[in-house]
C-alpha cells in the first residue's frame, strides 16, 4: 500500500516514529520534499515503513502548509496544488483527516465518524476543468470499500455497537470566519450534521483525478448555538485544533488498518 494521508487542524504531524511500534512496525526512512507542481509547490513528507514484514509508503501532506496547522488559511488553500501533488506521488488511496464543528446530536466532541456525503453551497468552483465541459460523477463522493474498513476500526478502538451512527454529511462553509447560530440551524435543516471549511474541495479533485479517497472527521466541537451547557459560547480556532489534536488514538487505527 503507497497511502496518502492529508491532514490539517485535525493532523497537524505525522509523529509516525511514537506510534507505529505498537503495531510492530518501524519507520525505515523518512524524506521531506518540496514537489513542484503546475499549480504551485508542495511540502510532502515521504515515509518507508515497515509493518510486521510488510513494506509501505505513507506519504504526508499538511493541507495548510504548516507544521503549527495555523498556517494558509482555509479559503486560500491551493487543493489543485495538493492533490496533483497526491497523484504525482502515485498513491493508491488518499486518507483525509477532518476537524468539524458537530451540529449532529449523535456527534458529540471527542467523537471520530465518517463523511459518507457532503454539501457545497458555497458557490465557490474546484476542478481542474476550467478549459472544457467536463462533469464528474460524485454521487457516491468517498470510495466505499475504505469507508466500510474505516467505519469497523472506528467502532472497535472507540467501544461503540452495530446501532452506533458512524456516517455524516459535511456541510462545507466558506469562512474564515466560523457560522452563526442561524446559519447552523439553516444547515441542519437542509441535511448537514458537521461543518468545515476545507475537505469537500478535496474530495472534488480525487474524483476528477480518480484517486479513492475518503474523510475521518473528529467531532472537536459543537457548531455555533450547540453546545448545550453554552449556547451562546464563542469558538476559538486554537481551542477547536486543541481538542482535535487529544482524539488521534482512532485516527491513527484507521492509518495503520488502510496500510495493513
């Protein structure tokens, strides 16, 4: 498996040498790159490893460009640049790593799910077909066979039964600033159980690209209005990076179920 793993306030590093003995393994190398792009450079982090006898490469890209997750903002992230960078890497399967704000009451923070689809009413185009008509299906938008091997190792490592709710729609806001309480009472209505600003523009791209891909999302907070305790507590983007960077135990099952 040569998987590609994208992470953001979600996944700030990819600390592979603390955690990959527990699953008897070991980092044989590891290389940071600068890939050129025709949409701009890239900083990957390329990973050989080795995993009970097994050789893989897991190769790493911080959507923001950071190693803080405080870096490019998330409306001007560059997702053409990332993933033809992803693609020239030859991955076979891209893993996404999301912080959201929960608006779900089955979603409680700390929780980490699955988006099985997502919304974008942005108005905001992403697609590398600026030049000519070309529509791509995303009907079915993350690869299934990963979201059914994500969704058992989610349930195992986090102790929850068959009648768990494990899938959710993403509903993609623009920002930077975060929702209002109205607005977070709109997206519910029309079918969003998590907000974000990034991830659906990716998971865009990887269909034009045809490159699987699919999202764990961390529950690091509830959307604006949801916090039953507080309704009307304000967010703070280090607090949200804060509380997504303490549920990574899961995160990390995923990691080493998709290159098992």
């Amino acid at each position: 498996m040569r998987l590609g793993v994208i992470g953001g306030t979600g996944l700030i590093n990819m600390d592979l040498s603390a955690k990959i003995g527990a699953v008897g393994g070991e980092v044989a190398r590891a290389d940071d790159l600068l890939v050129d792009t025709p949409f701009g450079p890239v900083p990957l982090r390329c990973f050989s490893l080795v995993i009970q006898g097994e050789s893989h490469e897991l190769i790493f890209l911080q959507r923001h460009h950071s190693d803080s997750g405080h870096g490019c903002p998330p409306h001007m992230i560059n997702h053409k640049a990332n993933m033809t960078a992803m693609s020239q890497s030859n991955v076979d399967a891209v893993l996404s790593v999301c912080s959201v704000g929960a608006i779900a009451s089955t979603f409680v923070p700390g929780k980490v799910g699955i988006a099985e689809q997502y919304v974008d009413f942005t108005g905001v185009a992403t697609t590398f077909h600026d030049d000519e008509s070309t529509f791509t299906s995303v009907t079915v938008p993350f690869d299934e066979s990963m979201n059914s091997v994500l969704e058992g190792v989610l349930r195992e490592v986090q102790g929850f039964d068959d009648n768990e709710i494990m899938r959710y729609t993403y509903w993609l806001t623009q920002g930077p600033q975060f929702e209002t309480v109205a607005e977070v009472d709109a997206i519910e209505g029309l079918g969003g159980d998590m907000v974000g600003m990034t991830m659906p523009r990716e998971a865009k791209l990887a269909c034009e690209l045809t490159v699987p891909y699919a999202a764990v999302c961390i529950s690091s907070n509830w959307a604006a209005g949801r916090d039953p305790l507080d309704a009307e507590k304000a967010l703070n983007h280090e607090d949200v990076s804060a509380q997504a960077n303490d549920r990574l135990e899961p995160v990390w099952a995923c990691i080493f179920a998709m290159l098992g």
